[in-house]
C-alpha cells in the first residue's frame, strides 16, 4: 500500500512516556477508542512525505500493545520498540491506518474529505466545487470555488445543504436570498 489516498491519519506521537518504549499520540480523530482495537498502524513522516519502514520486521507496519486512553491523548507501546532510545526515532511521525479500517458513521453523516471536491448544485444550477470545509464556533462552512471562480461559503446545516451524495459527488443546496451574491458577481 504506497497509494497516501487510501490511508486516513489517527494521531501523531508526540513524545516519549517513562523508560519502556510508551508514546504519547495526540487524537486526530473523533473515535480515540478505536486505538483499543487496533493490532497494527502505519507511520508516516511529513517532512519526507512517505511512510516509515519497520526496521524490526522491513515491513511498512507496526505493531502495537498497552493501549491505553486519556481525556486528550492515548499512551501506547509499539512491538519491537520497548525502549526509549528505540521509539526516540519515532517521535512526531503521524499514525495512520488503511482508509477501509475507518469508523462507520451514522445514515445522513460524512466525513469532511469525502466532501472535499463534491460538485454543489441549487437545483440544477451548478454553483461550484467544495474546496474545504471549516468551523468557525457556531457551524461547519462549506467554502466552494464558484465557476466564475469566486469562493461562495455555506453553512453546513440541513436548512441549507438539503442532500449529500458523495458515491455521485453531488451536494444540493437550497439557498436563501442574500446568502451568497447575485449570478452576476459569482
């Protein structure tokens, strides 16, 4: 599996914890309990941009044991790496797992990156593509690069965004007046 695409990032190891090899990760999810099922994770580094090779078993994974789960980070031990000067190299490396492994979300929720280059229509007109989406305290904004290539920003609430396709990369919106500007200026 070298493809980055078919890998979503969990956590990243932030430092060392006691003499023994345990890590502290910060949370990049929302399902930190899914750590306690986990037998095996990938490690990727940012600044080279590729996953890190095993140099115990040569191979692109890890194993993993002694999971344990805080408020606002999880404590784990890495197999093969049971001391600190061996998970030393392992600090701030990004943890990922296979796109396929993800948490199943409720009927009617999706995840922001299944969003991300969606097609958003208000009725049959097409206003342009989701490029991001962020929160700014009191909902999720949808930012869409228009056609004119202007950016439009829509709140991500069922009184505006009425349907989410992500299988036909399609989003339907139902937009009130004022919400955006005029046809002429998008």
């Amino acid at each position: 599996m070298s493809d980055l695409d078919q890998f979503i990032f969990i956590g990243k190891i932030t430092k060392t914890i006691g003499i023994k090899g345990a890590v502290k990760v910060i949370l990049l999810t929302d399902f930190p309990e899914r750590f306690l099922k986990l037998k095996e994770l990938q490690l990727f580094d940012e600044k080279k941009n590729k996953l890190v090779m095993n140099e115990i078993t040569k191979e692109n994974s890890f194993g993993i044991f002694d999971v344990q789960l805080f408020n606002s980070f999880v404590r784990l031990s890495i197999r093969g790496y049971e001391s600190i000067e061996k998970v030393t190299p392992l600090l701030n490396l990004l943890i990922c797992i296979d796109e396929k492994k993800r948490m199943k979300l409720p009927k009617g929720l999706h995840y922001y990156y299944e969003m991300l280059g969606c097609d958003v229509y208000d009725s049959d007109n097409l206003l342009g593509t989701v490029t991001k989406i962020d929160n700014f305290g009191c909902s999720d904004i949808l930012f869409i690069k228009s056609v004119k290539g202007k950016e439009i920003m829509i709140p991500l609430l069922k009184e505006f965004v009425t349907k989410i396709d992500v299988k036909t990369r399609k989003i339907d919106v139902k937009l009130i007046e004022g919400l955006i500007e005029t046809d002429d200026e998008v």
